[in-house]
C-alpha cells in the first residue's frame, strides 16, 4: 500500500519537472487540511509571464478551486524561499502558514531581503518555517544554474 507524496515532496517533484522543462527548479502546493489545492510550477519561459512564479500560479488555482479571495486555513509548501512579488501575495491572500525549502539570499523576501512579513505595514503575518527539504531543493537550485553556465 502506498501513500500519498507529502505535500513538499510533491513540491519538489514539481520542481525536477520545472528543471525538465528548462524552467528554473521551483514547485509550490497549497492545501487545505489533507486536501490538495494546487500544485504548480515555474512556467515563467513557457508562458513568456515573469510573474509566472510557482507561488503564484498555485495561488491562482486555489483561489480558483476555494471560489474566494482569500485563502486563510491553508498552508503553502514551496521548495524556494518566496520573493517579494510572491510574499506580497501570499500576504494579501492571507494564506496560514508557509513551508519552505531551500533560502534565497540574493532574491527572498521572508528572512532574507526585506523580510516583508516583519514590516509594520504587512497587514497579514503567516506563520514560516523554513528548511524543510532544504538539502535536496538546494542541490537542484545549484545543479540547474550550474547547466546553464557550462
């Protein structure tokens, strides 16, 4: 008998795909309790969309599944710490909790950058954890960017 992937594994799974795919190595599932949402990938080369973000994508869809705007109860799992675009909707959707894997120093924004959750103006403050898986989604990240220098 086999279980289902945990929602981060199904998020790196995404994210070996996007690699497949030329995209850079990101994959972002929301759920609801048990209950899947979305589950995307990096399309920003397929769709010509620099906004095309895993996070975002996925936020889309599970706005699209739930019929609201918000989307308070539900955690999102994503294999690279988000950036401003991608915190910033996070915040105005009003997603619970955040797992992520690997940290972006150059281009995060939730402890690294301008750690936009921790400003006075952030009207919503979801609970982060970081490091989950963080080993492998950073080997991908490396391995992926290291293809495209050789």
């Amino acid at each position: 008998m086999s279980s289902a992937p945990s929602p981060m594994e199904l998020a790196l799974a995404l994210a070996e795909d996007a690699a497949a795919q030329g995209e850079a190595p990101v994959g972002a599932v929301i759920v609801e309790g048990q209950t899947v949402l979305a589950a995307e990938r990096n399309r920003m080369r397929a769709l010509a969309d620099p906004t095309a973000h895993a996070e975002m994508l996925a936020i889309r869809t599970a706005l699209a599944a739930r019929g609201t705007g918000r989307l308070d109860g539900c955690d999102l799992y994503v294999t690279l710490e988000p950036c401003a675009m991608c915190a910033g909707a996070i915040a105005h959707t009003r997603l619970r909790r955040i797992y992520f894997a690997a940290e972006d120093i150059k281009a995060g924004a939730v402890e690294n950058g301008i750690r936009l959750f921790d400003q006075p103006t952030c009207h919503h403050r979801p609970e982060v954890i970081g490091g989950l898986s963080a080993g492998r989604a950073e080997a991908m990240l490396t391995a992926f960017f290291r293809s495209l220098r050789d």
